[in-house]
C-alpha cells in the first residue's frame, strides 16, 4: 500500500521506530564533528592564510592576475566559511526527526525515513538517511552518545532486501 509520501511504513518498522524513540531518552545532541577534524581545520585555514600573505607581501602587485587573485580570495573565504560552520555544527535527534545545524540546515523527519546507512569512519560517524524519494541527507556524529544513537537508529532502518 503507498500513500501520498510514498510507500507505507510496515507495521513491524513502526512498533520498532517507536520503541527506538523510547529507548534513546531523546532529544540526544551533539557537536557534528570531533576536535581532531575541527583542529585540523583550524590548522589547514592557518597554514593557508600564512602562505597567502607570504606570497602577498614578496609578489609586486602589478605581476598579480586580477581573476586568479579574486579566484584565490574567494577560495579562501569559502573555506574560511566552511570551517566555522563545522566548528558551530550541532546533530540533533528528538522525536520530530534527525537534524544538522550547517550552512544549509538539514532535516529528516521520522516519518520520512525510508532506510539509513551507518558509516564508521575513523574520525567521525555519519548516518546516510535516505528519504521516501530517494534522496539522502549524510549527518555526522562529533560524540559517543550520538555515534551510539546513530548504530541504533542504523539497526532498525536497515535496508532489507
């Protein structure tokens, strides 16, 4: 049977998502992303922006090209953006759905949940959540009590074959 949004949700995935609600003392959230990816960032920006001005302050002026310098600045900005927003991303989980504070917000209602992919990388967690429409929207985990949320959010969309 399929509804509006797409496929019906069979009865034994939504005894188990409500369970998965109870048993996770929600709202979990967390930092998205560990220190070591956030240091690191820090440190990328920092060794970027001494070889900017290393090159800037030795380079005559008159010997720069207008579009590759505008091209280098704004570069430079986006990832100077990109490296706040990771130091300022959350991950939420509550009973309205999953959710990521970032440059663009994103959100995965429950009821849009169709299956979701665990990925264990070494310095950080990520759920793929993929929707009824077949879209996915990736989050990442910065914390254990999210990491652990995410496996066992992960066990019971899993995708069945």
């Amino acid at each position: 049977m399929t509804t509006s949004r797409g496929p019906r949700i069979a009865p034994d995935v939504a005894a188990q998502r409500a369970a998965l609600l109870e048993e996770l003392d929600l709202p979990i959230s967390g930092p998205a992303y560990r220190k070591p990816v956030k240091i690191a960032a820090w440190i990328v920006l920092g060794l970027l922006t001494l070889q900017l001005v290393s090159v800037a302050t030795r380079l005559p002026a008159e010997s720069l090209n207008q579009a590759l310098t505008l091209t280098v600045v704004f570069c430079y900005v986006g990832m100077a953006a990109l490296t706040v927003a990771m130091q300022r991303s959350v991950t939420t989980i509550d009973a309205r759905g999953l959710r990521q504070t970032w440059i663009m917000r994103r959100e995965v209602a429950w009821e849009d949940v169709n299956f979701v992919k665990f990925i264990p990388y070494p310095l950080g967690k990520r759920l793929m959540i993929f929707n009824r429409g077949g879209r996915f929207v990736t989050l990442q985990a910065g914390t254990r009590e999210v990491e652990v949320a995410f496996a066992r959010i992960a066990l019971v969309y899993k995708r069945t074959l």
